[in-house]
C-alpha cells in the first residue's frame, strides 16, 4: 500500500477478544484524527473474535478499517508484526485488542511528535475495570526516556506508543519472539540512540480485567529478569540492581 504523508496506522493483535474488540473499534472510530487505518491481525482466535469483527466493518462500512488473518495462532509479537510489515501509513501506533483511547489520542499524539520531532512517543494513561471504566489511577509517564532510564522504568505502555516510520525504518521496528516482546523491542531502539518522549496526558484506558499475565506478579517478575538476562545479556548483580528499581515503580504505578 502507498504511504501517505500523516497516516496512522493502528496495529492491533486480535486473539479471543470478541467480548472487547467492538468497544476498541469504537474507540478508534470515534478519534478526532480521521487519517487513519486499523489493521486487526486475527491471531488464530478460538472465539468469534473475527466474525465481530466481520459485522462490525459491514455494518459501519468504514473501509478504513482492515482485518488480516494470520490462519493459526503465533503470539502477539508475530501479529503486531505482520500489521507493521502490511501498514501504509508513515506513523505506527499500537492498540490492544481490550483497550480504549481517547477521542483525541491521535490528534494530540501526532502533534506532539511533530512539535518535538519525535521519532518514538508515548502517553499516560488510567487503568480500567473489566468494563472498561476507568479507575482514577492515572499512570504519568516522565518527558524523556533514554536506553539506560527506560531500563529502570518500564513505564512506556504498548497502547499509547507511536512511532515515525520516516526516523525509525519499519523493519527496525520487529519485535522478538519472547515474552514482553514490546518492552524488548523499546530498549532495542533506545540502545540505539533514539530517545523517547513522553506526552504527560491521559489517552488511553488500560483494561486489566482478563490480563492475567500482567496482573501475575510473579510471572511478570519472570518477564522482566528474563529481558535483563537474555535481551540485554547483563550480570546477576546488575539485573538484580535494575530490577529493584523496575518493582518500585511497579508498585507505585498501581496504588
């Protein structure tokens, strides 16, 4: 597909999500930035997760929305990545298939990243219920982030991450094949000297109702050591150091 100058394009790895997805599309229907595609990569779902999906473009007839069909399952990674590879637009943005955005997510985002020229940006955002409500919690994310903060401070949030495919070249932004494949993938691209910039505001909602991964804090401690281990191949000592600092900011992202 030709890439048009300001285009998002929104990726969206859709795995049993039938009871969500409508809510997200809306979510992105309902965006004061129309320039958009949504490009949902069903991952092999054991649900009707495509069959809403399906209705949901017939009923609306917005042909920017588009559904690819990965055949079986693969992970998110993979997903994320097939979108990315069949994406037209110059910007990429990343959504969960259960999660929200504001209305002016885009608009804001976009402009910020032009205002800064930025080639990585991310938002704050506010956990929600299951129903998709929010909480009150608001996380606030700094103005920066370099490799070796990023590293202590996992606060950069998949759905609120957009990135200039114009400054970061689309096959520099694969992901691993590995748990937390998006975190991997932000120290990946720091180690190289981008810097990331942080929009204190909040556009989006995190629903945690159903992520068990995430809400298991001993496998997210699993995730984080494996990341310092094997995708940063540091030490004992100094994955222990960075991990003490990544569990603080953990905890006080949720109280």
């Amino acid at each position: 597909m030709e890439e048009t100058n300001n285009r998002v394009s929104i990726v969206v790895p859709v795995y049993n999500v039938e009871n969500f997805i409508v809510e997200t599309m809306d979510s992105v229907r309902s965006q004061t930035y129309s320039d958009w595609e949504l490009l949902l990569v069903e991952d092999g779902s054991s649900d009707n997760s495509a069959g809403v999906i399906e209705e949901y473009r017939q009923r609306t007839g917005d042909e920017r929305i588009r559904l690819i069909r990965q055949g079986k399952n693969q992970g998110a990674a993979r997903a994320r990545n097939r979108g990315v590879l069949e994406a037209g637009g110059r910007y990429i943005a990343y959504l969960d298939g259960d999660d929200l955005w504001m209305p002016r997510k885009l608009e804001h985002e976009l402009a910020f990243m032009q205002e800064k020229k930025a080639a990585f940006a991310f938002t704050g955002y506010e956990f929600a219920d299951e129903h998709g409500k929010g909480t009150g919690k608001v996380v606030r994310v700094p103005e920066t982030l370099n490799y070796k903060q990023a590293l202590k401070n996992t606060t950069i949030f998949t759905t609120t991450v957009m990135f200039d495919t114009q400054r970061i070249a689309k096959k520099e932004l694969q992901m691993p094949e590995m748990k937390s494949e998006d975190t991997a993938l932000w120290w990946k691209i720091l180690r190289g000297g981008v810097t990331a910039y942080g929009l204190d505001e909040n556009l989006a909602l995190y629903r945690r109702g159903g992520k068990t991964l995430s809400s298991n804090k001993a496998e997210a401690v699993r995730r984080i050591w494996n990341l310092y281990r094997q995708a940063e191949c540091m030490s004992v000592l100094s994955s222990l150091w960075h991990c003490c600092f990544w569990a603080v900011r953990a905890v006080k992202r949720r109280i």
